[in-house]
C-alpha cells in the first residue's frame, strides 16, 4: 500500500483523519469556499483550453510538460491527462483544471532560468560580454578555459548569432567575475594580453565600458563608446580618443545635416 498522504483537508475526507491539523484544514477550506460562495467568486473549475495551449507553447521554447509540471509544483500525471488524456481509460484531455492548478501552470513562463540547457537563444549579450573581455586583454585562449570549452568551440561562441543557454549562464557567470579583474595580474602573460586588444581594436569590439548592464542583451542596442554615440557630438569624440567613428554616430551626423 502506498504511503498515507499528508494532514490536511484532502486526509479529513478521504482517510476520515480527525487530528486537529486535519479539522482545522476541513474547516479552513469549507469558510473560504462559503465565503467565496458567497462574493460570487466560487470556481471549482476553469476551461482547460488556456492552460494547455500555454504548456504547449512552453514546449516550443524547449520546457517540456514534465519540467513545467516539476517548475509549477503540480502533478505530472495532472499535466498529461491536460494534454493527452487518460490513454489506458481512453478518456479525452481535461476540459477543466482547477484554478490553482491552472494559474500555477500559466505562472511558469519561458525566460532563461526555465529553459533547457541546449536550448538556443539570441547570442548579442554573450558575443559582447566576450569581445569586451577580449579587448581588455584577456585572451580567447583563456576565457575558453574559464568557460570550460575547446578553443574552436569558442571561436564561434564569441561570434555567433545564436547560443545554448548553458553558455549565456557561463558567459553571464564569467563577465561579473573578471571585468573588472587585471588579466596581467590573473596570470596572462603582458604580450599575449596586447595581443588580445589588438585583436579586439582589429574586429570593432566594444570594451567593457561601452556597455550598459541594462541593455547589453538588446539586440538593437549599441555600444556607446564615447558617452554621446548616437549624437552629433559623438564623431568629434571619436576623433579625440582615435577611436573609428561608429554608425549611429555617423547617422547622428548625417540627420543633424539634413535637418
């Protein structure tokens, strides 16, 4: 026989438990049941339909049924019989959940935390977490073993469009650890660090500074190396620091001489 369930208002029914956990519980959820009742706020059940299109579009973005189950705290046999039904009973999929288990259901959304480790994301704030961190002279070689990947590996990381979330977490990871860290005082030989920012000037990448926590995963985001990029003012401070004039400031210029 399996395990007797947990005190509470499901035991004081079903197992006939009359421990004062178990007539508290009863009692709590009959008062509020009448009290819901009673406001016109009663609803055993909600339409499934909602709930289930959400879990399926889950899937989409790499969460399957069984983790958004385990992610909202519900039943996995619960979830499937909302999506395929009871097969052996050859019952159809619930058309109705209650509304815990709907709004705990539709709680679980699809942002990085929740997301399988292979699923592949937009790479900007992982390309540029890497490239700032090159241009302040860490070498790829090094960052590559920080990150626990082969070389070639992160050649294309460090370049590429879309990215395992596992390495946005280990890119994220790195960059709070070592932006602000002297990699010539980390153990990089001084040679190899020059080599790296040349590296980093050579492919346009922006230095750590260039960057704002807050839109530094924006795709439409650029990097603001002069503290005016995107004004008219910008390019003159290009010039000042020899650093290449970037495009928004270009474009900045061009519609300050159409205007």
């Amino acid at each position: 026989m399996s395990a007797s369930r947990p005190h509470g208002n499901a035991k004081y029914h079903l197992e006939l438990c009359r421990c004062p956990v178990c007539c508290q519980a009863a009692r709590d959820y009959d008062n509020n049941r009448r009290r819901a009742i009673a406001y016109g706020r009663w609803q055993p059940f909600v339409d499934a339909e909602p709930v289930r299109a959400h879990v399926r579009a889950l899937g989409e973005f790499g969460i399957g049924w069984i983790r958004v189950a385990k992610l909202a705290g519900v039943s996995t046999g619960g979830v499937s019989k909302l999506l395929y039904g009871d097969r052996p009973r050859g019952l159809a999929p619930s058309r109705r959940v209650r509304p815990e288990t709907a709004m705990k259901l539709l709680a679980v959304e699809p942002v990085l935390e929740n997301l399988g480790a292979r699923t592949p994301v937009d790479g900007a704030g992982t390309r540029r977490r890497l490239q700032a961190l090159v241009f302040a002279g860490w070498t790829q070689s090094e960052l590559a073993r920080r990150m626990g990947m082969n070389r070639a590996n992160f050649a294309r990381t460090i370049v590429s469009d879309l990215v395992g979330v596992a390495t946005v977490k280990a890119a994220r990871t790195l960059y709070d650890d070592v932006w602000r860290v002297d990699p010539i005082a980390s153990g990089v030989p001084e040679f190899r660090a020059a080599a790296a920012r040349r590296i980093a000037v050579s492919n346009g990448w922006a230095p750590v500074g260039a960057w704002d926590d807050d839109t530094i995963d924006d795709p439409a985001a650029f990097p603001d190396w002069t503290g005016h990029c995107g004004t008219p003012e910008g390019r003159r401070v290009h010039y000042r620091i020899k650093v290449p004039v970037c495009e928004p400031c270009r474009e900045a210029v061009k519609s300050a001489r159409a205007a």
